[in-house]
C-alpha cells in the first residue's frame, strides 16, 4: 500500500524514533509499504519518520541508479548489491569514516529542494533486518550517502540541517513556504 510521505513541517520529521523492539505483523507490514511508498516515489530511501511513524526503521533501494555507484561489503568480501535490495533496516547503528564526499541530496519530504551534502566517504552499519537477521556491512558511494541521510531521519535531523549556511540562505524563502504550508 502506499503511504502518504509528510513534508517538511509535519512534527514527525523531527521526532527521535523509537527502537523496534519486536519484530510484529505490523511492523512487516509498515516495512513493505515503506518500499512501495519509495519505489511509487522514485526514491532510493524512506525513513519511517517520513510516512509519520517515530520509528527506528528504514528502507533502500539503491539498484536502479546507475551514474552513481554503489559498493556493500560483508566480512570484508564485495557482496552483489542487487541480492540485498530493497533493504529494510530496524534499529540500525553506524560507524563512519573520517574521510568527507560532497554530493549532491534530495528528500522526499522535501519536494524539488536539492543540495550538496558533505557526507562520511564509507559507513560500517550494524542492524536487523525484517526476517530477524542481525547484518552488519560496510558501504561507499550513494548507498553509504543514502544510509546516513536515513539513519539521521530517525534521529529527527534533516538534511537542511547539513546544509552550509550559504544553501541556507538561498533556499530560506521555499523552506518556509514549505515549513508554513505542512504545519
């Protein structure tokens, strides 16, 4: 089923979710619709706090972008991407790296609003997935990009948040119209 993604404004984007401590029908439930929600969307990544459920749980799909690559490693050894998309992740944790990437974001929650984002080269990500599985993996490129992007929605931090102040300032008069209009 499709959920109906909130937009900048709505109180749950900036709502600390809750770890999901049983893994219920509901939960599998709220998972898949997630996917279809990003897949109806064209997005590559949904935070439960973006269809308004103050969650610790998050869903990827990085497969079907091409000009910007992907790697995911497992116990050190490349692992096919395609065989763990989509990717649906409860209490996840992340250990980055030090190293800094510019590139440029995008939210769902934030219609035609983009920005470049200095974001962790590689994450190392611990977490559980639907079926139960604990997984822990090491990620660069878009997936290591989105993986943050979503880890910080579940900790009510934005990506206007990782904005330079400039952005900002540029983007100041579409934000509130956005902020104003999602209240």
């Amino acid at each position: 089923m499709i959920l109906e993604i909130v937009q900048y404004g709505h109180p749950a984007l900036r709502a600390k979710g809750k770890p999901v401590l049983e893994i219920t029908d509901e939960i599998r439930q709220l998972g898949n619709d997630m996917i279809d929600t990003m897949r109806d969307a064209n997005g590559v990544g949904l935070a439960a706090q973006q269809v308004g459920v103050p969650l610790q749980l998050t869903v990827l799909d990085v497969t079907d972008v091409e000009d910007r690559p992907s790697t995911m490693t497992i116990d050190g050894k490349a692992v096919n991407i395609d065989d763990w998309m989509p990717m649906v992740l409860l209490n996840p944790q992340m250990e980055l790296s030090k190293d800094k990437e510019i590139g440029m974001e995008g939210c769902l929650s934030f219609p035609e609003i983009t920005a470049d984002i200095a974001r962790a080269g590689s994450v190392v990500t611990k977490a559980t997935l639907l079926d139960g599985r604990k997984v822990e993996f090491g990620s660069t490129g878009l997936l290591a990009r989105a993986l943050q992007h979503e880890f910080d929605h579940l900790h009510g931090i934005l990506f206007i948040d990782r904005m330079n102040s400039a952005t900002k300032v540029s983007l100041a008069g579409r934000l509130k119209r956005l902020q104003k209009s999602n209240r």
